[in-house]
C-alpha cells in the first residue's frame, strides 16, 4: 500500500463499505480505514466509524482497538501516550505502513506546532512532544536551524517564513478605489 494514494485508498474503503451486501464491512477494511482517518487527522470520521463498527468485530479483532486508542490519545493531544501506543503493538500488514507514517505525520504536526508557538522551549518538552530519543531530538532541531543551549537545554525554534498576501485583483482594487472616491 502506497502512503502517496492515501486518499484515493480512503474513498475507495469508504465505497466499499457502503456496497457490502450486510452493511456490514470485514475487520481489514475497518482497520484500514481507520488508520487512514487518524493520518488524516479526521478524527471525527474515526470516530463516527468506530462507532459503527459492530461491536462482535471489535471485540474479535483487537488490533481495531489498539488503532483507536491511539485516536483517543490523538484526540485529547497526548503526544507521549499516542506515541507509546503506536509504539506498543506489532501492526499486521494490512495497517502497518499507515500507522508508521501515522507516528511519521504526527511527530511532524509536533515540530509544525512547536516552531509556530515558542520562541524558546527546553528540550524535555519537545522530547515529550516528539517522541524521539535525547540525541536524534537535537540532532534534528540543529538541522531545522533551530539554536541549541546545551548548558540551560533550551530550544529557540525558528519561525516558519510567513507567506506574503495575495496582491488584490486590478478591477478589485480600480472598485474599492471608485467607492471610496463616491464616500469622499
């Protein structure tokens, strides 16, 4: 399964949940889906869909479970406890790439958060809110450009570039200047 199609794979599990005959789809196609859903960070779909899910296929398919515990944590923002979720279960074939592309999406959401929000953190928190190991956290911060302080291990990160403003259309900006002509 390709990450890269992921939107293509979710509509077509959606289709096919909602041409089985009985209504009702197989454990994979659930579990599929909703590993799809928390790398989307379609939290709401995920939840809607386990709560469809029949209650006979959850319980004999555990490995449903385990994804949606990682949803809940995912949901409440428990950066450390969805980590050590996704961390704790041996994910079969059929949902192992999305769920190791989930902790890849969601360690990357942490970063996009983290540059977005400080000027300075320490280190323990970002390490909470990556999940990564002490050394491949400041290895990484250092190649974000991110300022080091080893002594104090503190972390400035560096803003992302803010995008310029699309420029007004002409005949907007030639109206606004008439209006404003008629109000003067």
């Amino acid at each position: 399964m390709v990450v890269n199609n992921i939107d293509k794979l979710a509509e077509d599990l959606e289709r096919q949940e909602l041409e089985t005959p009985t209504g009702i789809g197989s454990p994979q196609l659930y579990s599929q889906l909703l590993a799809i859903y928390l790398y989307q960070n379609d939290l709401c779909n995920a939840k809607f869909l386990w709560k469809r899910i029949p209650v006979s296929i959850k319980t004999s398919y555990p490995e449903l479970g385990q994804i949606w515990t990682v949803g809940q944590h995912l949901w409440k923002s428990d950066f450390p406890a969805t980590y050590k979720a996704l961390n704790a279960v041996n994910w079969t074939e059929t949902v192992d790439e999305i769920m190791k592309n989930v902790q890849i999406i969601v360690r990357s959401r942490a970063v996009d958060l983290i540059s977005k929000a400080y000027t300075s953190i320490t280190l323990e928190t970002i390490l909470v809110m990556t999940g990564l190991p002490a050394d491949a956290c400041l290895q990484a911060c250092i190649e974000k450009g991110w300022r080091v302080e080893p002594d104090t291990k503190m972390i400035y990160p560096v803003r992302p570039a803010l995008k310029p403003l699309a420029q007004p259309s002409s005949e907007l900006f030639k109206l606004t200047d008439f209006v404003s002509f008629l109000e003067n």
